[in-house]
DNA sequence: AAATGACGTTGACATTTGTCACGCTTTTTG
DNA sequence: CAAAAAGCGTGACAAATGTCAACGTCATTT
C-alpha cells in the first residue's frame, strides 16, 4: 500500500527515492475493522496517519450527548487531531473507522525526525496545513451564509467521493442539520429529476 | 508603535536585538480611517499586516448580496487573505477598517527573505498558522453544535475583546444569525439579570 | 438462517430563526 | 451645527428547521 502513498506525496514535493526510502522504513501499515475507534477523548494523539483505503470520521459529543462530526477522511487523506498533537493536550475528539480500513502510520517522534531530516518532507507539511486552513475559511463560510439545502449540494458537490462513503445522518451532523431535514431535502430533490 | 509589536512577538519566540532591527527595517506604519478598505475583492493580498491600534473585519458577500463577516481583527492579531496570498490570486474578500486604526505592514517579498533569513520567524509563523487552524477547528464546532444563544454566549466569553470592539449585526453576520436574532437574545438576557 | 442494530424516511407538531416594516437614538460627516 | 447615515430594538408574521414517534429495509453478526 506504501505506493499509493509514495504517489500521493510526490504530487505535492519532490522527493528522492533515498528519502522515500527513509519515510517508509520509519512508516508501519494497520488495518483497522469497522467501528474500531483509533482516538478516544482523553487520549493524545502521537502520530501521523495516512488513509490508503476506507473512511474515518473526527466528532465530538457535546453536553447533550449528541455527537458532531468536524471531518471525514478517505482514500489519500490525512486524519488526526491537530490541537492534541500539537499541544500534546488530551483530545476532546474521537476517530473511528466507519468501514474496514488500512493507515500508513508513523509515531510523532519518527515523523518530527523526519520533518527535520527531509526539508521536502517539512514543506509537505507546511502546505498541507496551509491547505488544510483556507479549507477551513470556506467551510466556516458554508456555515454562516448557507441554507441547510445549500450546504448540502455544496458538500455533495466539492467532495462526492466522502459524500458517497458515508451514512447521511452523519453528513447531516456535519453540515450542523438534523438528519430529519437532510432527508427531507433529498426528497425534494428526487421529485424536481 | 513598533514596540507593540516587538513585545507580541516576543511572546512567542526567542529574537535576538538584531534580528529586531532587520524585522523593523523591513516594515512600514500605516494609518487607516475608519471605513477604508484594505483589500477589495478581486485584488490580490501581498502583504503581511499587523494591527497596533483598531479594528479590522475580513467579510464576504454572498450572491443575495448580503455579506458575511468570517473573521475580526483587533489590536495584536494579524489580518489576512491566507488563501490570496499563499496562491496569489484574486480575492473573494473584502477587508475593512471598523474604526480608525494603524497598522505594521511588510510587503509579501520583504516577508518572505525574513522567513528565509531568522528561523525564529518561521517558526513563529507556522505556530501561528497552526493556532488558527485549530481556533478555525473550534469555530465549525459551534457553528455545528450551539444554537443562537449559546454561539453568541461562546463568542462573548471567547473574544471579550472583539466583541466590544465592533457592531452587533456584524457580531451576527459573524455567528451567521440575523440581527434581529441576536437583538432578541440580548433582551432575553437583560431581563434575566 | 435468525436476530440485531444501523439506516433512512415520513407525518405531525413545536420551536427556532428569519423577514419586513417601523421608529428611536447615537454617531458620523459635510 | 445640521443633515445623513449607522446602529439597535421590536412587533407581527412567515419560513426554516428541529423533535418525537413510528415504520420498513438492509446489512452485519452470531
């Protein structure tokens, strides 16, 4: 499965074959089964960790007891939780696997390593995360200006691949609506075709 | 007013007095009225801007032509286009001053040789950047998670500052409520007290 | 193969939030 | 200082969205 990383990562940075060597040799592969959970609230997260195939999703429980799902992830993502790493600060999220799955994992410490090692490597990063915020800037936008109907073809249409791979109540809790309405939207919908 | 700024930046990283002087050197002061715009949508944003005194907001309209607030910048915060920056295209955004204020200004090329030349400084920014990628984490939590009451509650404890700062119907146009939503709230409140 | 639970849909109704119209006060501007 | 605009609040009503309860289907597990 390392290709398919190996791919992935050359698209973004260039990368010598040494250095991916380096990469892979610090990486270790995991499958994780369906609704297996790879972070718990409470927990740190201490890794990096690349989705080669399947689907996770980030969420949160709040007072009430219903969860809220933040992010997805599929094929050729990155899942984690940033602010635990980062702050090394227990998480307030979980991660679970919404179908049987494979991760490419490497522990903060092999990866920070290579961070420093590999300046291609850290420019990787960099733009990710730089990716990863405007992504951001745009849901947040989806969010205050949007109707729920409007927030769903805007997801469904800038990511069909997640919007395919995941139950509706839980694209309902990410978009912030319930699955109540999000049904009744797709009705609508069926009936204009 | 650079003394401002040379305090705020201390709190993050270790600088040496040279490297002061070389940040200082590059930089500019300006003065901004209130009302005047500092980036209009279609521009490109190529500067890096810190804000010494006053108030700033980065909004958006939308299609219907109304507009939505996605950030505030007040004393001490930096205020941006990440996106137009980092991609050097044209903007969908409007930045304006809500107040009179000053501002420290690098252009992007200035910005960019210190990046290169004072470790610390990049290290200070990809901290920042990282910060707000997890404060932009927080943000789509509430808007998914709290109703009107409690995402208006949020930012009042969040942002004592900002919310002081600026107009109601931005702080509404902010959490994505009408203004007359927030205005009710607001007596809801004055009368429980 | 049966049992279980996840998933999606729907109706009836409650609640929240938005929209429109208006007026008053404060701030800004010429 | 006077005029104009911004800012905030509020009533009446409309629209959007949530809640609760129930049902049928499909997938997973044992």
């Amino acid at each position: 499965m390392f290709e398919v990383f190996e791919k992935y990562l050359r698209q973004w940075v260039e990368i010598s074959d040494e250095e991916m060597k380096l990469i892979r040799a610090a990486s270790f592969e995991r499958k994780i089964r369906k609704w297996q959970s790879i972070l718990h609230e409470g927990e740190v997260w201490k890794i990096a960790c690349f989705i080669t195939t399947g689907c996770f999703r980030l969420y949160r429980f709040s007072a009430d007891g219903t969860d809220h799902t933040l992010r997805f992830g599929v094929e050729n993502w990155w899942i984690s939780d940033q602010e635990s790493y980062n702050l090394e600060k227990p998480s307030e999220y979980n991660i679970e696997a919404l179908a049987a799955s494979t991760i490419i994992v490497w522990t903060k410490e092999k990866w920070e390593e290579l961070r420093e090692t590999i300046p291609a490597l850290k420019l990787f990063n960099e733009r990710l995360l730089a990716r990863g915020y405007e992504t951001s800037q745009q849901r947040i936008y989806s969010l205050i200006s949007n109707s729920a109907e409007e927030k769903y073809l805007e997801f469904q249409k800038t990511y069909p691949k997640v919007f395919n791979s995941v139950p509706l109540h839980m694209v309902a809790s990410y978009l912030g609506i319930s699955r109540e309405t999000l049904s009744r939207i797709r009705k609508d919908f069926t009936r204009r075709d």
